[in-house]
C-alpha cells in the first residue's frame, strides 16, 4: 500500500495545479517522476496509479500525483456527452496543461531534495499531455507513456523528445495501437532512444486490471526504465 500523499498547491499561469506528492524512502536529493492521469482524473482508479507510486518510491523516486485539469475543465468534461466534442476540447487544450505540468517540474526542480532529474509517466489522456510536456521540456529526463501518442496537430513541430518508454494493449480501441507506434518513431526521428512494449489481446487500461500478470509486468517495466534514466550510474 502507498504511503498517505503529501497534499500541494503548486502555483501556474491560470489555477493552481492540485499535486499530490508520495516521499520515497530515499535520503538526500533525489530524482522525481510527475504522473499525469487519464480522462476520468485518479478518481475510484486511485490504487492502481498508486501501484506506480509503490514501485518508484520503492527505488528512491519521488512521485507526483499531477491533477493538470482546471476547475473550468472539470467542469466541461463532466458535460460532455459525445466522443467528438470532448476529443475537440482536450486537443484545444493541449498547450494549456502542458505548461500547467511545466510549471510543476520547474517547482519541483528548485527544491532542495531535488536531484535535477525529472521524469514523466501518463497514461491515455495524460500520456498525451506528458508527450507535448516533453517535447518542449527540455529539463523532463525520461518519458514513459501507457496506451497514447502524440497530438496530430503537434507533431509536425517536435524537435526534442527525451528517452522515452511506450506501453501499448494490441487490441486497444480507445487509442490505437498505431498513436503509440507513431509516437516512438517521431521519438526515434529526432534522436531520442524509443522503445515499445505491445500485449497481445489487451485493451485499453490493461495495466489497471487487479492479479493480472500483466499489470506486475507494466508497473516493473515502466519502474526500471525510469530508475536507469533518472538514477545514472
């Protein structure tokens, strides 16, 4: 069971961003990993983001629980009906949250446990929010991304994406597995080392499912692949 959260207010442009911060066991400066939710926010599918948080606190990470949505957001997505207006308001939307996370990791990188690395871990929705965040975030070390890509409108612009981490369910139909597979290659095409992991016959929110195989092996992926990048021998 993760520790009980630290709760946070970190001051952005607009709202400020509601954080939740779970301490690793670690002493000293240390490395930190910002999480960013799907479309649905941690909600009743707190235990399973905090799967992750057990597992990098475990190897000395600091872990971010980032509520990006504003009030307003909330608020719209709530009442929304349909597919299609809600995926027009989150693509209208991108720039905005991703500087709501940047504002996130600058306060995180100023503070004295800190160790100067910063990694991201979103999932859906957030996958795709940490994808934009990373790629104009130069300060952000690692990216690991379950079940999402990149923003079409957004790609044709991306320079810079640091390593990155891509988990993917084979059968998924909320995001196909072909978001995930573009993402890794415009990490590839700017010089980012990229990697995919794909499950056969899994859907969308695999890695949520409780005493299922795969989930333990989602959760020690992404947790060894952010230790090698945010903890370099």
């Amino acid at each position: 069971m993760a520790a009980t959260a630290e709760k946070l207010s970190i001051d952005a442009r607009d709202e400020p961003v509601a954080v939740s911060r779970y301490i690793s066991a670690g002493s000293g400066k240390r490395p930190a990993v910002l999480v960013l939710h799907g479309s649905r926010g941690f909600g009743l599918r707190l235990r399973a983001y905090e799967r992750y948080a057990d597992a990098l606190t475990a190897d000395g990470i600091d872990t971010y629980f980032v509520r990006y949505y504003t009030p307003a957001d909330e608020h719209a997505i709530e009442t929304m009906h349909s597919r299609e207006s809600r995926e027009a308001y989150e693509t209208a939307r991108f720039d905005a949250w991703a500087a709501r996370v940047s504002s996130v990791v600058a306060t995180i990188l100023s503070r004295t446990d800190s160790s100067g690395r910063v990694g991201l871990l979103g999932f859906s929705l957030g996958g795709y929010v940490a994808a934009v965040t990373a790629a104009r975030d130069e300060r952000v070390n690692a990216l690991a991304v379950l079940y999402a890509g990149m923003p079409e409108k957004i790609a044709p612009q991306v320079k810079h994406l640091p390593p990155m981490l891509e988990l993917h369910g084979k059968a998924d139909r909320n995001v196909p597995l072909a978001a995930g597979e573009a993402l890794v290659r415009l990490g590839k095409s700017v010089g980012a080392p990229a990697e995919i992991v794909t499950y056969p016959g899994k859907g969308h929110g695999f890695d949520f499912a409780d005493n299922d195989p795969t989930t333990s092996d989602a959760v020690g992926r992404v947790s060894r692949f952010l230790q090698a990048r945010l903890n370099p021998t």
